[in-house]
C-alpha cells in the first residue's frame, strides 16, 4: 500500500486482470549445414532473400540453402541457420544452437548417421523442440533402419523421421533431389499458423515438389508405417502429400507427432507463464492465480479444438492445492501444479462401409408422454427392424438419448430404458417403465425416434425366398 502524509483524496489504479499464460513459438525453425559463405554464429532470417544475402545461393554440392528455400515456400516465416565447415561434423552446429532460444523445430538436412541423429535428439529433448529428420537412400529398407537405430533413444518421442527425397522444382523445371526436412519443417509451420499445433501435419501437399525419388505402394506405406517412416506420397490430382504423422518412439503414448508436440507447447507455455511465481507467498491465494492462468490458457486451447471433450471439464483438469503438495513440499518452497489434457490423435485409419439401403430410414417425433406407468406409442412406419430403434426424449436441459433393453424388470427406477415390440402388422410400439423398473418421462416430454423401416426398396413388407411377403 502507498504511504500518504497528508489528508487528502487519493486515486490509485489496480488492475484486476488475471495472470496470464502466453503460447511459446512453434514454428521458428533451426537449420543446422554447409554453405560456402556466412557468418560463424547462429543467424536468424525471416525470408529466403534474407539467407541468400547472408550465405550466398544455394549451392548445387549442399543442400542447406535448398532446404531452407524449400521451408518459406511451403509456409515457413522464420528460421535460424547454423553454418558449419566441410570440415566440421554437425555436432559442432547442435552445440551453437544450445544457446538460441525460441526454436519449435529442427533440421538437419540430407544427415543420416544415427550417432548425430542421436545426438540432435538430445538436444530436442532438452530444449523441447522436435527434430524432423531425413532418411535419403531410395531403398525403403535403409529408412526402416535408420528409425530402427533411433527408436530406443531417449529423445525418440521429439523426433520423426521422413522418406524419400522429392525433387523441388527452382523455377526452370528442373532441381536437385532434396531431403524432404526443409519442405516438411514448412508444411509443420504452415500448419502451426493455421490450424494448431494440436493438428497433425499430414495429409498436407508438399508445394513446389515435382516428384519424389521413388515410388510408394500400399505394401510399402504399410511397412514403413509400421516403422515410423512418415513417407512422402504423390496422389493423383492432389500433388505431392506428407503421408505420415508418427514420431520414432517406440512408447505408444507418443506415436504421434502432434500429441507429443501439444505436450511441448504446453510444457514449455506454462513453465514460462509462470514465473512470476518465484519467491511468491506459497499459499492458497498464490495457488487459485496459478490455477486461474492455467485454466485460461487451456480453455482457450479447447475451445480452438486442441483437445478432446464436450466439455472443459472432460477435456482437461488443473490441481494447485495441498492435493499436490505435502506440507514438506511446502515449506521447501515447492509449488507443485497437475495438469492433464486428453489431446486429439489424427483419425489415420478412416473406414467406410457401404451398403446398398433397401429399407426406409425414418426420423420423426412421435409423440409427448403422459407421464403415466408403461405409457406406450406407436412408430408411424411398417415392417420396424427394431434393432434399428433409437429413441430421444425431451429434457429441461436438452434431448438425452435413452437406451433399448429386451426386459424392463431387470431395469432399476434411475434406468433411463425402454422396450420394443413389433405387432404382426409389422407397427412397432415402444414402451417405457413404470417409476419401479424404468423410469417414466416426464409429463409432456417429447419423444422423437429414428429407424429403418420396410424390407424391399418401396418399404414394404419384407420377402420371402419366394417373393411371398413374410411377418
């Protein structure tokens, strides 16, 4: 509080706003390589202009300057470039990038031993960035090695490694054949801007490839899959697609790239939205401002679709209470925060089943309740497949889905059920409990149901094997 001296009035401004957490950088990308020419130290640019005035052209012998070329063209805006010596291995570039921050990705273009791979790994896994890496033979089976030799590294979950090279056009038609890391890191940060870093960066067209290096067939894309080779496909009509989205762990929980990438994000969000917390009183009013910030931050996140619920409270919790903290915990001044998020894994595997409908499909509303014990109604169609039967009822709140059950006595009085009979004209009537088995809905309530109805194409009677119509 201010100290006043003399009797007066006093304005002061207090602001009310909650603390707030901030979305850290994902997209900036970092290129470690040779080029003939360039500064020594990391250098940050924001167009392929701007490398080209600091590293020269792209040089036909390395492929940096291709990469990065391709990265802004497929939706990149900004990225660090580490230049090292033909003489130099790439562990020397990982080691002056441990002291440039704000890097979501990193490349390392056309570099395939696993020991440096390993060791960029590393790096991801300590800075939590993600590396996405190149596999170059045209021999499926030597990408399936390389993911093979990186899959019980530590960093493994940061990573994801890519197949095979494209050839990217440079304006006159032709090119040389690229490691797809540039292009990928692009469509990573297009897709960042666009959709979210919660969406998974497949299924997203390669913008200025040509062709890629070989082809992949199903059995192909199958076994790679099964490696955690993202594969580089054509599609007729489409373009060139990434056709892949798993990172090289072996850990099921983080197959994907971007459920391991939303966990980064939030990680490194909420660590750097949080430090205002040091040294603050380790009490309840320190903790609801923590709980408050964070709770912001990921409803924010849900509500753009980064996780899966109908509702905050299924799709994350926040805990900052002597829940997570023991008394110990506390006076070591330990401030100790739980978080858990149900992220959205990408549908890879879409399933289509076709049928030939030779039945009606009727939606309709069928009446209110009476609200009386057994209240029954009948369903406007013949020839009812009851299996088929779905029924919805009225409440204050909305229409909530009831359930089909063969008998109502096995049905409690909190048992939201009811049954179907079909009558030997082929009308259906659904009946509901009597408050003791089943309950009754509500006076006035209304029902709707959907069905199939009818057995032959004009919704008939269904037929016999001899065209006789059956009951």
């Amino acid at each position: 509080m201010p100290e006043y001296l003399a009797p007066g009035v006093f304005v002061e401004e207090v602001s009310y706003r909650a603390k707030s957490i901030d979305g850290v950088e994902t997209s900036t990308a970092a290129f470690i390589g040779r080029a003939r020419t360039g500064p020594p130290e990391p250098a940050r640019v924001t167009s392929f202009f701007e490398y080209e005035r600091l590293f020269g052209p792209p040089d036909p012998e390395r492929t940096l300057g291709h990469a990065v070329r391709a990265f802004f063209r497929n939706g990149g805006s900004r990225a660090w470039v580490v230049r090292v010596l033909d003489a130099d291995r790439l562990s020397k570039g990982l080691q002056a990038l441990e002291e440039v921050r704000d890097v979501g990705l990193l490349c390392l273009p056309g570099e395939t031993d696993p020991d440096i791979l390993g060791e960029a790994l590393g790096l991801a896994e300590r800075r939590g960035i993600f590396l996405i890496a190149d596999a170059m033979d045209l021999d499926p089976q030597a990408a399936v090695r390389i993911a093979h030799a990186l899959a019980d590294h530590k960093g493994a979950r940061n990573g994801a490694l890519y197949w095979p090279p494209i050839l990217i056009d440079d304006g006159d038609g032709s090119g040389p054949l690229l490691p797809p890391s540039g292009a990928v890191a692009g469509v990573y940060a297009r897709v960042d801007v666009s959709r979210g870093v919660w969406k998974a960066p497949a299924n997203e067209v390669v913008v200025g490839a040509q062709r890629t290096a070989a082809d992949v067939d199903e059995v192909n894309a199958e076994e790679l899959a099964r490696a955690r080779v993202n594969v580089i496909r054509p599609f007729r009509g489409r373009g060139i697609r990434v056709w892949g989205s798993r990172t090289l762990a072996n850990d099921t929980e983080w197959t994907y790239v971007n459920v391991r990438r939303l966990t980064t994000f939030l990680e490194r969000s909420i660590h750097r939205g949080t430090q205002w917390t040091v040294f603050e009183p380790n009490d309840e009013p320190l903790w609801a401002q923590v709980r408050s910030a964070a709770v912001i931050f990921l409803n924010d996140l849900w509500r753009q679709g980064a996780f899966v619920g109908g509702s905050p409270s299924e799709a994350f919790f926040v805990r900052c209470d002597r829940r997570t903290m023991t008394r110990d915990d506390i006076d070591k001044g330990r401030l100790v925060m739980e978080i858990g998020v149900a992220p959205v894994r990408p549908a890879e595997f879409v399933i289509i089943r076709v049928t030939r409908k030779l039945a009606g499909v009727a939606c309709e509303i069928v009446g209110e309740s009476t609200g009386e014990p057994g209240f029954e109604v009948r369903l406007s169609h013949r020839w009812v497949d009851p299996s088929t039967v779905e029924v919805i009822v009225e409440a204050e709140r909305g229409w909530t889905a009831w359930n089909a059950v063969a008998d109502l006595s096995r049905s409690g009085p909190d048992d939201a059920t009811y049954v179907i009979e079909v009558d030997d004209d082929g009308y259906a009537v659904v009946r509901f409990g009597d408050a003791e088995h089943g309950v009754i809905p509500p006076r006035g309530a209304r029902l709707q149901a959907m069905y199939r109805y009818g057995g032959g194409r004009h919704g008939d009677a269904p037929q016999a094997e001899h065209g006789a119509p059956s009951v």
